[in-house]
C-alpha cells in the first residue's frame, strides 16, 4: 500500500472518528444548539438536557441521536 493511500485512509478514519464522537456525546453534538436555545439555562440537575427536550423540534438531527443514545 502506498503511504498516500495509507494517509488517505487514516484521515478519514480519523474523521469519522470525531463524527461518531460528536454526536456520542451531547455536549459536543449539542453546542450549537444550547447555545442557540438554552445558553441562560445553568447546568446542574439535567436542567440543560430539559431544556433541550423541550426545544427538540428545532434542535440539530445530530443532537437528537445524542440526545436519544443518553436512554438506552
């Protein structure tokens, strides 16, 4: 294998590998949507994730599957 294809498939292991960390991960997946929706919410008692379910209508595809991978 040559190490250009070498690198090209690493970059996009890597890639993915922060796709599927983000939206793993509410707080990276939803970032842009606490701070669009919830950004005077104080974090503390799930008052954040609350706040979130209460907007999910208008919230990010990437957000609600992170939201939804914290109940299983």
């Amino acid at each position: 294998m040559s190490k250009l294809s070498f690198a090209a498939i690493a970059v996009v292991v890597a890639f993915s590998g922060v796709a599927l960390a983000q939206s793993a991960d509410p707080r990276g997946a939803c970032k842009a949507d606490y701070d669009k929706f919830c950004a005077g919410i104080a974090p503390g008692g799930g008052k954040i994730v609350a706040c979130l379910n209460a907007k999910r209508d208008q919230l990010s595809a990437t957000c609600k599957a992170a939201l939804d991978s914290r109940k299983k």
